[in-house]
C-alpha cells in the first residue's frame, strides 16, 4: 500500500511546517474558487502537490472537528486529507466526514456551482449531494468583503 502512496506522490511540490501549509492550503483554495474556510485543518505538517496529476494532500498532527454554523453541520477531518483539485471541484476526496443526524458520511467530491448560484456542493461516494451557500464556507474576513459588494447570504 506504501508504494501506491508514494507513487501518486512522486514529482510533488511538497512543503513544511505550519505556516508554509497554511499559505499553500490557502493559495490553493483561492485558486480552484473555494471559499478559505471550507477546510479549516489545525496544525498542519505537511502539504503537497502534484501539478501534474492534480493530486493534493494535507497532513496535520491529529484529526479535527469543525463545526459549520452557516451549515449546520460538524466535519469530521483525519490526519491526512487527499484529493484530486481542477478548477471548482475536489474529487476523489478521503479523511473528510460530515455527520448526518447520527451517522458520519464521507464527503468524496467538493464542487462549486455556477458563481451565480453561489452554492458549494458536497458529494458522497454514493453520489449523494447537499449544497450549501458559499457564505457558510467563508471567513469572515471573505464574507465582509463579499457582503460589501452588494451579494447576499
């Protein structure tokens, strides 16, 4: 199993330490179109990227619990989270999960609709989805902003 990580690894981009992590994290995020606060990860480790295939990974020091109150959801994030990033959409995504009434989904594929509709989808392995308003994915700081330019939550 190591070797198949490691190969989906090979030719990365990859750096260190907390704030380094968290800067690529957000840059990463700024770039496919994800509001900042849609993985909030605490005491990242270790981040990396493959330009090629897409492939990104994210390790922190030990799994966390978020709790989205735009969403009315609690996340559930592993030590390591993985995905495959295009332009709006992760797919293929592991070590995310949400829990639903007394159950902890996993949440496979994250995709931002049309920015007209200004909702973030989340998709399980079954294909199941539920959208969110981009605003509960925000941080503040993103949704001052966005509330200055006249849109609305």
């Amino acid at each position: 199993m190591a070797l198949v990580v490691e190969d989906k690894r090979a030719g990365a981009e990859i750096v260190h330490g907390a704030e380094e992590c968290y800067q690529q994290s957000i840059n990463l995020l700024e770039e496919l179109g994800f509001p900042k606060g849609v993985l909030p990860l605490k005491d990242l480790v270790e981040c990396g990227r493959v330009q090629e295939t897409g492939f990104v990974w994210m390790k922190q020091k030990a799994p966390y619990e978020h709790f989205f109150v735009g969403a009315n959801t609690r996340v559930s994030y592993a030590n390591e989270v993985t995905a495959y990033v295009e332009k709006g959409r992760m797919k293929k995504m592991t070590g995310i999960k949400s829990k639903q009434v007394f159950l902890w989904v996993p949440i496979t594929e994250m995709i931002m609709e049309e920015p007209s509709t200004k909702k973030i989808t989340f998709k399980t392995p079954m294909g199941i989805g539920r959208s969110f308003p981009v605003t509960a994915f925000m941080t503040e700081e993103e949704k001052q902003k966005y509330l200055e330019n006249g849109n609305e939550e």
